[in-house]
C-alpha cells in the first residue's frame, strides 16, 4: 500500500496566502510486494500454504453465504428439512427438524422432482470406446476397456450415485460425484454442492482455474489415509455439523478438510497444484498437477449463462410452491374459522338450548320458531380456481404431466403403441437435460480411466469385476496404454427396445416376422424372466459357436467343433462366415485368419460325415454262353399309364 506523507513546497507564496504543502505518494517497487494469501498455489513453505489455503477458503465462504443459505431453503422446500452446514453459522441457516405438522401440504415441487428423476433414471447410459476404422488391436483393446468400465460402475454402484447425482441438481442445482482413491481402488464420492467454492470471476465463463472444497471426515479415517501426517491430524481441532450447541452433542470425532486444486496455466507450466490441510498443517502437497480438470463430475440442471454454479428445479418452482402454501394456508383457517354448522334460534322461541347436543335421535321441544342449521359458505370458488392454476404452472414449469406423476395414464390412450407416443412426447421435454445425464457418465468414464491407468501405473497392476451374463469374472485393466487420439468415448442406452415387456414383444416379433431378426436373436433380446431358462436352451447352440469363434479371435485357440454344432440351419458356417468379413477389415493377424477358415473347412467336413452314403441295389450278374438264361423280361406297363402318358 502506498505511504502518504508532507512535504514542504519550495515555491515562494502569493502575498496574503498561507504556505502550502504538496503531498507526494512514495510508491513501494511491485517487485517486492508480498505474495497475497489468496494465492496459495505459490505458497513456498507448509507454513504459508495451510494459512493461505484457509484464508482464501473462509473468504470465498463468506463472500458466497447466499448459496449455502440458499441451498438451505431449497433443501427445506423439497424435504422440509434445512440444510446443516458447517460453513456458516446454524442460526443463519434455521435448522430446525420439523415444519408445523398440522400445516396443509401440496408439495408439488417434491412430485415433480421425483417423477422426473424417475423418469430419466430409468434408461441407464452405457459409456462405449468407439474406434474410428482403427485396426483389430485397436478395437480388440476398446472392447476390454468396455469390459473395465462396466465393471468398475458394477462395483462402485455408479447408476445408484448418479441419481443420487440427478436428485441434488434438481434441489441444489448442481450434483458432484467425486472420483478418488480408496485402498488401491477407483472409488466414488457423493459431494454436496456447498462444499465446493470457487471465485465468481474466475469461473465467470464457467471454467474456474481454481476450486476449494470443504469436507467433514473421520479422523481416524483421515489418519489412515495419510499416515505421514498423523501428528497433524491428531492435533487437528475437532469439528461439527454446524455451529450449534446441539451439534456438539455426538460420538464421532471429525475434522475439516480443506482441499484445493489449481490448474496449470497450459501444458508443461509447472504451476498446478493440489494440496490438503487442515487446522493443524498440511496433509498432503502435490506440486505436479497437471491435469485440465478437477476430480469432480458435475451434474448441472440448468445452466447459467455465466458462471460455474447452476440453477435447480427447486428455485424455478420456489415462488409457485410457496403461492400454493399460502393458499392452502388460507384455505385450511378460514374452513376452521367459517365453515362450522350453525344453529340460529328466535329470541321469542321456548328453547332449551341444553336440547341442541350431539347425540343421536334427540328430542327438541320448541315453541314458536324452529330453530335453524346453517352453513356458511368458506371462501370464494375462485380461490380453488387459482390453487388449481398453480398446481398447473408448477408442472407445466418442471415439463411434467400431472397425470404422468400420479402414475395415471391420459384416457383414450388404450394401445401400447398410442401410450409408447405419448412417452416419446414426453421424452422430448427432457432431451437436453438427458444429454447432460449421458454426459454426467462420459466424464465419469474418463475419470475413471485416467485414475486407474494412475493406480496401475504405480501398483503394476488393476483389476476389478466385470457382470456377465453367465455370473462375475474378474477383468485386468489392460496394460498396452490408452488409446490416444483413435477412440471417443459416447453414451448408448442398454436398450433401445421399450422397458415395458409388452412393448418390447410387439416390436421384436414385428423385426422377426419382417426377417430383420433371427429366431436365436428374438431370443437373446426378449429378456424375459418367465422365459429365462427357456432362452437358454434355445440359445446355448449360437453361444457356444460364438464363445469358440471369440477364443479364436481373442486367443488364437484352435478350435475342436464336434457333430453336436450341427443344425439345420447352419448356424455355425454362418458366424464364422461373419466373423471372417469383420475381422478381415479389422487387419487381424494372418495366423488367426486362418484358424477361422479351417473352422468353416472343419465344419463342412462334419456335415459330410454326418450324411449317410446312399444305398446303392446290388447288381445281378448275367450269365454268359450258349446256356445262359433269357434276361428277364421287363414288366409290362399298366394301360392306364399308357393311356396317361
């Protein structure tokens, strides 16, 4: 900061002035000016950066107080339940357990986010590597990272956490899956959006270079993950929901995380970072970050148009659903208040009022007037009319038909082909949000592999479980290095077909009776759990054949088919016929080609074999010579064939 100070001007005065003084700013050389806290990444010593990774991360808290607070109020409107959090303070947040229990309820922004979760969610993306016209290796090594992938979303439940994922984006605006380490494995971590921070200006096109986030942990935990820092961590200063008195009340003993990761300027700057300390010091310091990205797949619902942060359902529907409260609020005092029976009896009238009871079959003696039972009207119908057209704007908002959230299908749609439209119609509401749903998966599968190629890199290996359709087997990451610059990495849903089993039938028995599909293909794509056992059997021929064929491709094994592989069909010279147009194209060794051809040969061969020689009449020799017998005569033909020829 500058320093101000007098000096005396040396220029004379007028007559009858008074003596001025110039002020001259003495500048300090920006050369030498200290390094800002908030610039931790350039931290030279544990000291400064636990200190400047904490300041930089409580002045970003207290600069973005709105979101948490936010957040709070979105998480009360969805679930009624406010947001603890530890970043601020808990009397700012209210969070108080329970709304009024006698309040009336029309929570629509609830049914409208969970029918739109159920409703994405149940087409789940199937993360594919893709080879542009790459050669058999190439496409030979896409196929086991395909394997990998699957396996490693099987094992850490990855379709689970991304709705869980697709949940928070609707609430707070943005879900965050975190990818990391855990006993020598990829794992995956659910993160709340306020724990992450980054600066406004930074991330003002929606790229921030750096991101702190705040995460509460078991210290034990914590201690085992990092073994080199548990002096610190056992100093650490222990650590709470919120700021409550109520929170200290607990058994568990955990400390805040500060974790900060800053991206390096551009390829081979040297000026990434990523370090971990808490109140203590540092846990962890790694000075060679170099990579493009955080460790965090982010799941936005909306997008803004600048900024890193989004908007969430919650916040769209926040205004409709507090009208809505508020009505009902009305509604419900004033049908207390007014709408209660009423008796009116005459002044003049000989009533005992002691007679006008609850009990059934009472006797009321009256003189002059009969007492009169009145019910005032509550309120004005059109006020239901106007909870009703809120009700309507809410869903019409969330793009949700308010007969679809009540699981009631829209009358007149009797086929199954009229309500499969109407589905698609729907679907197309949704489309960009389900393209940043695929997406969510795609950046979980490049994370996923760049993580385990790190874990295989230092431990020599990786594997991990793959579902199959005959049980679990275990898959090793493959060590021939990732595919760089030949393969894309896309989204593909399981199926294409209808999840309803009645419209999945209609359209596979409308491929097989066009031919499009095969019988053993009708089979292989039915899925049907009562036909289950009956499919196998029907289809344990095609699977044999294929498995043999892919242990050629695969393997080089030579293969050994038996006179069991034969069928009137010719189902196996058919596959093998197919795989040799595939992998021809696909430069697959000569070796291998070979193996293939002699399985058509070895084929052919069988069916051969298998053909019973034809009988043949035995032959009557004819006697020679002078005594030998007449040939017999040939047999006369009937005059009806004559007739008819």
């Amino acid at each position: 900061m500058p320093k101000i100070t007098p000096k005396d001007d040396k220029k004379p005065n007028r007559e009858g002035q008074k003596e001025r003084k110039t002020i001259v700013a003495q500048t300090t050389d920006k050369t030498k000016l200290p390094i800002q806290s908030y610039q931790w990444q350039y931290a030279q010593n544990d000291h400064d950066l636990a200190f400047q990774l904490i300041s930089t991360g409580n002045y970003l808290q207290k600069t973005q107080q709105y979101r948490v607070k936010g957040a709070s109020i979105f998480s009360r409107i969805y679930s009624g339940k406010g947001l603890m959090n530890y970043a601020l303070n808990s009397k700012i947040l209210d969070t108080s357990n329970q709304l009024p229990v006698r309040r009336p309820t029309m929570n629509v922004t609830q049914s409208c986010i969970d029918t739109l979760v159920s409703r994405i969610t149940q087409a789940k993306p199937k993360p594919t590597f893709l080879t542009e016209e790459g050669s058999y290796k190439e496409q030979s090594l896409a196929k086991q990272y395909n394997a990998f992938i699957a396996g490693e979303f099987y094992r850490n439940r990855a379709y689970e956490k991304g709705t869980m994922c697709l949940r928070d984006s609707c609430v707070f605006a943005d879900g965050f899956l975190k990818v990391i380490e855990k006993n020598n494995k990829v794992a995956y971590e659910r993160t709340l959006a306020t724990e992450l921070f980054a600066d406004k200006d930074d991330s003002w096109y929606g790229d921030p270079r750096t991101l702190i986030q705040f995460k509460l942990s078991d210290r034990a935990t914590v201690a085992n993950t990092w073994p080199d820092a548990k002096l610190q961590i056992a100093k650490a200063s222990k650590a709470y929901v919120d700021g409550s008195g109520e929170s200290s009340e607990t058994i568990s003993d955990q400390i805040i995380l500060v974790e900060g990761w800053h991206l390096p300027s551009g390829e081979g700057a040297g000026d990434g970072r990523h370090a971990i300390v808490c109140s203590d010091g540092v846990i962890f310091d790694d000075k060679e970050w170099d990579k493009e990205t955080f460790p965090f797949v982010r799941m936005p619902f909306n997008p803004h148009s600048v900024g890193w942060f989004s908007q969430g359902l919650v916040e769209q529907l926040m205004g409709t659903q507090l009208g809505i409260d508020t009505l009902l609020r009305t509604i419900s005092e004033a049908i207390n208040i007014v709408g209660v029976p009423m008796v009116f009896i005459d002044e003049l009238s000989k009533i005992v009022e002691a007679h006008l009871n609850n009990r059934i079959g009472n006797i009321v003696k009256y003189r002059g007037t009969m007492p009169s039972f009145q019910t005032p009207p509550c309120i004005a119908p059109e006020m239901y009319e106007h909870l009703m057209r809120l009700i309507g704007f809410a869903y019409q908002i969330a793009g949700i038909s308010q007969l679809a959230s009540g699981g009631v299908k829209p009358p007149g749609l009797n086929s199954g082909e009229a309500q499969r439209v109407f589905l698609d119609n729907q679907d197309d509401r949704f489309a960009s949000l389900e393209q940043r749903y695929n997406d969510f998966y795609i950046d979980l599968a490049y994370q996923t592999m760049d993580k385990a190629q790190e874990i295989c890199e230092r431990e020599g290996s990786y594997s991990t479980v793959y579902p199959s359709e005959d049980g679990t087997r275990l898959i090793e990451l493959p060590k021939a290095g990732v595919l760089k610059d030949t393969y894309v990495i896309q989204c593909y849903n399981e199926s294409s077909l209808p999840r309803d089993p009645a419209g999945r039938y209609a359209q596979l028995a409308e491929r097989l009776a066009s031919g499009i599909i095969t019988l053993e293909e009708f089979r292989a794509l039915d899925n049907f759990p009562d036909l289950k056992e009956s499919d196998k059997l029907g289809l344990a021929l095609r699977n044999r054949i294929l498995k043999m064929l892919s242990d050629i491709v695969e393997d080089g094994k030579k293969p050994a088919p038996d006179v069991f592989m034969l069928d009137p069909t010719d189902l196996a010279t058919t596959l093998a016929v197919q795989y040799i147009n595939v992998y021809s194209n696909a430069k697959l060794e000569e070796k291998k080609m070979d193996l293939l051809r002699n399985f058509v040969v070895q084929i052919q061969t069988l069916k051969q074999q298998a053909v019973p020689p034809p009988v043949v009449a035995p032959t009557v020799p004819v006697p020679q010579g002078p005594n030998a017998a007449p040939a017999p005569a040939q047999a006369p033909v009937p005059q009806s064939v004559v007739s008819a020829q």
